[in-house]
C-alpha cells in the first residue's frame, strides 16, 4: 500500500513549470508574454505564494537586475526572442496536471490580478517597491547587478502587504 502522506514521489515545482504555466496560459488567451514580462509574471507569483504561505513555490533565487527581478537562466532561455511576444505550443491542460490543486488555485487567482499588466507596468511596480530597491541600493539606474534578492526580504515585505489589508 502507498502511503499518501509520504510526498516522496510528489514533484517539486520548478520556476519553469511555472513559465510554462503562464505561456500556456497565454496561448490559450492571446495574452502576449515578452520575456520581460514572463520575468516579472514569475517574480510575483513567487512573492505572493511566499507571503500567503510562508514558503516558496520554487527554490530558484531572483537577482535585482536593471529592469527588475530575473532568474538569469529563465532570462537566457528566452533571451533570443527579445522584445517579441514568447510563442509554444505548450497546452495549459497538460501544464496544469504539474500542480496540486491548492497551487493552481493560487496561480488562478495570481493570473486574474497580474496577466493584464503590461510588462512596462510590470517593472515600474517592483521598481518601486523594496525588495528590488533594497539590492539595488548604491547601483547606478543602468548598472549591472547580479546580488540575490533573499526570500525573506520578498516574504516580509509582501506579507506586510497582507496584513495592512487585513487590519
């Protein structure tokens, strides 16, 4: 008998299943993803999931990079696409069955507030707000950074988010 409490066989979410997730997503919408937006997409999922549950939905690390927060492999994947819209043939179906049913629940609503953003809307809000502002601090606008934004720093600083709306 299988234990189903034993999440051994259970596989751990990826930053790219969840790129998938949007890409696919846009595919069936028409929503256009840049890479640029794709980036910010990823970062905000990982910062919500972080302050609503106080764990990340993936382990990979952003870094503060001048147009906002990036996971530089994910950013080289797609690189050769510049500015133009990401175009797959992923299916959202089949990206789906990656998540429990409590992440795609997540990630539903995540989407319904952050997809109709532009990706210029996109970087002018983690621009303005303190994870990204915090590493970046004594950086030039246009100066090349690679540190890490800490998990932490996002958890908290969206956390405090949560509960301002809650009091």
């Amino acid at each position: 008998m299988i234990d189903q409490k034993n999440n051994k066989n259970k596989k751990e979410i990826t930053y790219q299943d969840i790129a998938d997730y949007l890409l696919a997503l846009a595919n069936e919408t028409g929503e256009p993803i840049t890479n640029l937006k794709l980036q910010k997409l990823v970062y905000y999922a990982q910062a919500w999931y972080l302050a609503n549950y106080s764990k990340p939905l993936f382990k990979k690390d952003f870094e503060a990079w001048v147009h906002g927060p990036v996971i530089p492999e994910l950013y080289q994947f797609y690189k050769e696409r510049g500015s133009s819209p990401i175009e797959t043939d992923l299916k959202l179906d089949k990206v789906e069955k990656r998540f429990d049913k409590k992440t795609l629940g997540f990630l539903e609503e995540f989407v319904s507030v952050y997809m109709p953003f532009t990706a210029y809307q996109l970087e002018q809000m983690v621009h303005s707000e303190d994870p990204w502002l915090k590493i970046r601090e004594g950086y030039q606008p246009d100066e090349i950074c690679n540190s890490t934004i800490p998990k932490e720093l996002i958890r908290k600083f969206y956390g405090e988010k949560i509960k301002n709306k809650t009091d």
